[in-house]
C-alpha cells in the first residue's frame, strides 16, 4: 500500500545541513500494524510527519496505492490526506467548546457528509466505544483515557486506509494505555493500516512489525517487506 523510498529531511543550519530522516526505504502493506521506535531526537515524529502528510518538505519518493504523493500540489496533498489519512496525538487535541458527539460529527462535516449518514456514524462509534452516556460531556469532564478514546473514535470514523499515531499512550497510566492498545488492535484486526510511534517495547511488541530509527537511519527490527 505504501512505499517509501530513499526519504530524506533536513534543516539549513549556519555551516552544513542537519538531517533528521536519512535515505529511508520502508513498504507498509494493506493491514499492517507496524511499530516505529526509537530514541528521542531519532526522527519517528519526523516520519510520521511525512507518511501522514503533515510536512512536504522532503526528498524521495512517496507512493501510496500507486499514488506519487511528491508530485501532488499542496492542495491535492491537503484533500488526499483528509479522505485516506487518520491521526490520533499523544495529546488529544479535541476542542474543549464541543461535546463527544460534536467531538465526533466534525470531521464529517468538514467532508460534506450528510446528516443522517453523520448520525448514524457518531451513534455507532459512542456505542461501540461505550461512550453513550457521555456523548453530551465536554473533554474537560472525561479522565485521559477517555479523552484518548474520542480521539481514537474521531480519527476512524471517517474510516480512514491509514491510522497514525504518535504516543498514543504516553500521557496514559498504564490500565488506560492497555486499553487504547486493545482498541487499536482491534481495529487493525477488522483491517485498519496501522502505524504507531512508541516508546514502549511491550506495546511495540503487540503490533505485528517494528523498525527503529537512529540519527534519522532505519533499522529493522522485525519484516521490513
């Protein structure tokens, strides 16, 4: 589904060029769960950046379902993005003016779906979520992992190719990461691409590959292909 090749970025600086992805090869087949670690510094938010299309400023090649996403325009990058791509943070970014289930519906109303449609799907997600009862809550009312959850639940219900997430239980204790950790996997299971960046080995573990980056540099540390 994705191949990346020879991806490279980095910064001007006053005597030479930092790098911060180095001459990164990686393919990502239709329902992998792939697992990137790493030391801080090491590059994976720059990674993610890239595969989510977050940041264009980059070298090599980027092809997703055939697709040469290098040679789109910013606008084309912008809307491939939004009907291919979903993002879970570290930290939530929900807006905190708007309920769960206003939480839910707005991504689906920035891409024209319609208003039963809309219903139907945020009525799924709460249900399947367990988060009926809350769905009139604002983020401020609901403890981390549950925040997290309406995360999760905005990022697929516009039923994305591709899910990334970046520490998506780093600000977690680790009953509410487990959780999140169930649910993700749950996800890839029903067919969901996943790619995770973590810190945490075991979690790591539980995905089906992983690779580690160091100084920008790729290192298998399971099946690359």
């Amino acid at each position: 589904m994705i191949e990346l090749h020879e991806i490279e970025k980095s910064y001007a600086l006053a005597a030479a060029r930092h790098f911060v992805l180095r001459k990164v090869s990686l393919r990502i087949k239709e329902g992998d769960f792939l697992s990137i670690m790493g030391p801080s510094g090491s590059g994976k938010t720059s990674l993610l950046s890239v595969l989510g299309l977050l940041d264009a400023d980059w070298q090599g090649s980027y092809r997703f379902n055939g697709a040469d996403l290098g040679a789109m325009k910013e606008r084309q990058r912008k809307e491939f993005a939004r009907d291919h791509i979903g993002f879970v943070f570290q930290h939530y970014h929900l807006p905190d003016d708007l309920t769960v289930a206003e939480n839910l519906d707005l991504p689906l109303s920035y891409r024209g779906v319609r208003g039963a449609e809309r219903q139907a799907r945020v009525a799924e997600l709460l249900d399947r979520f367990g988060m009926v009862a809350k769905k009139d809550l604002y983020p401020r009312q609901l403890s981390g992992g549950q925040q997290q959850m309406v995360a999760v639940a905005r990022a697929v219900i516009t039923r994305p190719k591709l899910l990334l997430c970046d520490e998506p239980t780093g600000a977690l204790h680790s009953s509410q990461g487990g959780m999140i950790m169930d649910l993700l996997i749950e996800l890839n299971r029903e067919g969901t691409t996943l790619v995770q960046v973590t810190h945490n080995p075991d979690y790591a573990a539980r995905g089906g590959r992983q690779v580690e980056l160091f100084d920008g540099w790729l290192k298998a540390a399971g099946p690359v292909q």
